[in-house]
C-alpha cells in the first residue's frame, strides 16, 4: 500500500455513551442477546430490538480510494490505561472495569449494568460485533462427535478428563478488510495436445505433447470482507505451545450480518483485544489480496490444463478499509504437560457455521506401535505381491503414522482465504499468444506452474515428521532408514 495516501478516519460510535445502554421501552439496563434471533433483549419487560448497523463506511468498494479506517481499528495507544472508572448515571456511584478482560460491569449499589459503549483507544472497544447464533448446547455436540471419531489414538488423560461442560463463548478480534485494487499477471501456460506411451515392458513411459502459449491477465478486482486475525498470539500459527491454527481454520465467518459494536453482546462471553495496528496488518492484507487475484484469475485460463507458469505478477490496492471486529467461537481448550513443556490443544467451533476444527494430543506409543505393525505388513506384502513397485509397500507404516497424526493435530488445516473471500472481478483484459508446440514432454503438468501458489501456507513436512518418530524412541530403525532414503532421493 503507498505509505503516502491520506489515512481517513470514520467515526462509528457516534450516538453511544460511556456508561448504561437502556432498553428502548422501559429504560432497564439488564440486557442480554437472544442467541436464536440475533435481537437484544431486555430481561426486565423482555422486549426485543434489532442491532444497528454501522454508517459512514462506503458500500461500493470499486469506488474505494486511498485508506479508510473506522475508528474502532485506528491505532492503539500505548499509554491508555487499562483499568477505568465509569460513574453510574443512576445513583452516582463509581465503578472500575479492566478492559482486559471485560468492557460491562454492574453497579454494586443500584444493580444497573454500566458498559463502555464509547471507543477507547486501546483496542478494546472494536466497530462491530457478529453476535453468536449457535447454542453452547450445539457447540457441545459438535466438539464431542469431533472428538469421538479420534479417541483411539487419543492420549489416555486426555481421554479421561474430557468433558464440554467447560466450554467458553469468546469473542476474538478481527480486522475485515474492503479491497478495491488492480490485478496484472503475465506468463507462460501449457495446453495439452495428446498424451501416449513409448517404448514396452518396465520402459514403458508416458509422455506429453502441449500448445504454449504467452498469457496475459489484467483486470480490476473487488475484495469484500476480507478477515485477518488481529491479534498477534492468535495469528502465530507456527507456536509450538498453542494450536492456533484451529481457530483460523473454523473461518470464513458471514461478517456482512455484523452490527454497530454494543457491549451487551458481550454479556455471558468473554473476549480478547486486538494488539495490532493496521500498518502491522498491511503486508498480510498484500499477500492475502494477491492469492484471492491469482485464483480468480484461474477462471479465466481453462484451456490451460497443465498449469500456467506466472512471471510477474503485481497486485495494486487502489483503496481499502478497515473495521475492528469481534467474531465469535465457542472454545474447548486442554493443557497437555509434556516434560518440561506445555501445550495448549484447542477445539473450536465457528458459532455462526458450526464450522469445527481442532487439535488432540495423541499417545504417540501407541500410534508408533500400530505403524510399526502397518510397516510389517507393507514389509511382507512386498515380498509376496508382484507389483512392479512394490518397494512402495515400505512406506507404508510412515504414511499411516503421518495421515493419523494429521488427522488427530490438523496442524496444516487452515482457512482457504484464496477461495473463501468474496471478490468480483471487472475490466478484464485477456491476452493469449502461441509460441511454440512441445514433444516429449515427461512431466504431467507444466514444470514451474505456480497460478494454484497460496502464499504462507503452514504444513508438517516429511522431515519434521521423522523428527516426531525419532524423539519417541520406539520405532524401528527399518521405517526410519526407508524414510531417510525416500526423503534423500527426492
């Protein structure tokens, strides 16, 4: 983004005041959400009212321009003090809250709730709110199927001390990003002509003739809601204590039924604050944009089946705005002591989609076991099944130990943002030149194709695997010699 453009502010608590929020119909301050509806409801009268929306934001986004920050996303001050007094406007009294851990109180004299409805700037107070639309009741079910279909290999304490009724609904902050940009990609791409063999017997091999062609892309694209965690810890997705993956992957979230911020839809939940400025979040924003580009320029390049090969590829951002948001998940968390270290295991519920992901710590001697044992049969399958490859049977005790492990840790699950954003594409202009034709090519797609690339993608590779295997020193050296082999030939 050009560091150079004017950065405007819109105000989005305008009308909102530090201290009670009051039902529209009797004026009582105990007010709660009604989960099934979305609607406020007051615990007095038990009259319902609807959420506002924010204004001020621009609603096209092709017409975007320079940076346009709500105020609730505007940069966090260092020295704005965490604990502040609110003087209830019923009877006088002060009361302290610690925006830490909560933005409503309750007055200790007179019983009225007090919230801080007014921004403060410390990242405490966002632009809007997704309220929660999912029962814990829900929540609970969804964690406990996800959590039944993998005990088997679940380690036995975990086994033993799990249980949902400790679940939590948090709010975790978000900034939902507007795009308005130009997109420009050039390159190379492969049409497949035909495909045969050659030769007889075990030199029999396939190969490819193709069309290549120069490829042009250029087209004015509009991002809609583009969300990125705001929160630095839950945005670190390579810790090695938190499986905070988990909590990207439940996403994406419908953040186009998000409501004017109000701090009584907070009450019952707990929440975290945003640590992160927008300048800090810009290069994501850059990085994330371009994939959601690259893939959307996919749809035009059909005829292009073996894979199109980008030289440049340039994304600029003609305009964006940024909103503080709190999203909603339902949380089960587990504390797995391993030695001296201490890991947090995490299974999430998105409670707008029931999306679930999670993460559970696994009894590594009995999985390496029951490799060990996959191994044997791959061992004595190769000595008796003809097959052709059936040195590939070798491998098969660590592909079970590395899809189970991935399925019990999901450490490599992830939120498709390339595919999941929503975008609309205008002005394109299509350039496709021939070249040349190719022979004899033995690849089975084009060598180089990167218009599928999805930028910073967190995976468990086969190295870091074995350094799993080997740290519980009970597999056999022989699946550990096959690996270290497989891992050196390729």
């Amino acid at each position: 983004m050009d560091k150079e453009q004017d950065v405007k502010i819109v105000q989005t608590d305008n009308h909102q005041e530090n201290g009670q929020v009051k039902c529209p119909k009797c004026g009582a301050t105990d007010i709660s959400l009604n989960e099934n509806n979305g609607k406020l409801r007051c615990n007095f009268c038990r009259y319902e009212f609807q959420p506002e929306k924010v204004e001020g934001l621009e609603e096209n986004i092709s017409e975007l321009k320079g940076t346009v920050v709500a105020s609730g996303a505007s940069n966090i001050q260092a020295d704005t003090k965490d604990v502040i007094t609110l003087k209830c406007s019923s009877c006088g009294a002060e009361v302290v809250i610690d925006t830490n851990s909560s933005t409503q109180a309750r007055c200790h004299w007179c019983r009225n709730f007090l919230s801080i409805n007014e921004q403060i700037p410390n990242g405490s107070v966002p632009d809007v709110v997704l309220p929660f639309k999912i029962t814990k009741e829900e929540a609970k079910k969804q964690i406990e199927a996800f959590v039944s279909k993998r005990k088997f290999f679940a380690n036995p304490k975990f086994k033993a001390e799990f249980t949902t009724d400790n679940i939590m609904g948090v709010y975790f902050p978000y900034m939902i990003i507007d795009i308005n940009s130009h997109a420009k990609f050039s390159g190379e791409g492969e049409e497949l002509v035909r495909e045969y063999t050659r030769g007889s017997g075990d030199d029999r091999r396939v190969y490819y003739d193709a069309n290549l062609y120069h490829v042009e892309r250029e087209f004015d694209l509009a991002i809609s809601g583009l969300t990125i965690e705001s929160s630095s810890d839950r945005r670190n997705k390579k810790s090695e204590d938190k499986t905070n993956n988990v909590i990207n992957a439940i996403m994406p979230f419908d953040t186009e039924n998000c409501v004017k911020y109000e701090a009584n839809y907070l009450r019952g939940y707990t929440s975290e604050k945003r640590d992160t400025n927008v300048n800090e979040l810009e290069k994501f924003v850059q990085v994330q944009a371009q994939d959601v580009a690259r893939f959307d320029a996919n749809d035009t390049l059909k005829q292009y089946d073996r894979g199109v090969r980008w030289q440049e590829e340039k994304l600029s951002i003609k305009g964006s705005q940024w909103q503080a948001a709190y999203l909603p998940v339902w949380l089960y968390s587990y504390q797995q002591i391993k030695g001296n270290q201490k890991i947090l295991h995490y299974v999430a519920v998105n409670a707008r989609t029931k999306e679930v992901m999670g993460s559970i710590p696994i009894h590594m001697p009995k999985l390496v076991g029951m490799s060990c044992l996959v191994e044997l049969v791959g061992f004595f399958a190769m000595l008796f099944v003809d097959f052709d490859y059936s040195f590939l049977f070798l491998l098969s005790g660590f592909l079970y130990f590395w899809f189970m492990y991935r399925r019990y840790r999901n450490q490599d699950a992830r939120h498709k943002h390339e595919t999941e954003t929503k975008s609309s594409m205008s002005n394109l202009r299509k350039e496709d030149q021939f070249i040349r034709k190719e022979t004899g090519l033995s690849n089975s797609s084009m060598d180089g194709a990167n218009n599928t690339r999805v930028g910073e993608i967190d995976t468990t590779s086969p190295k870091e695997i074995l350094d799993m295997i080997k740290d519980n020193h009970v597999v056999t050296s022989f699946i550990k010699d096959t690996l270290e082999k497989e891992m050196k030939n390729k």
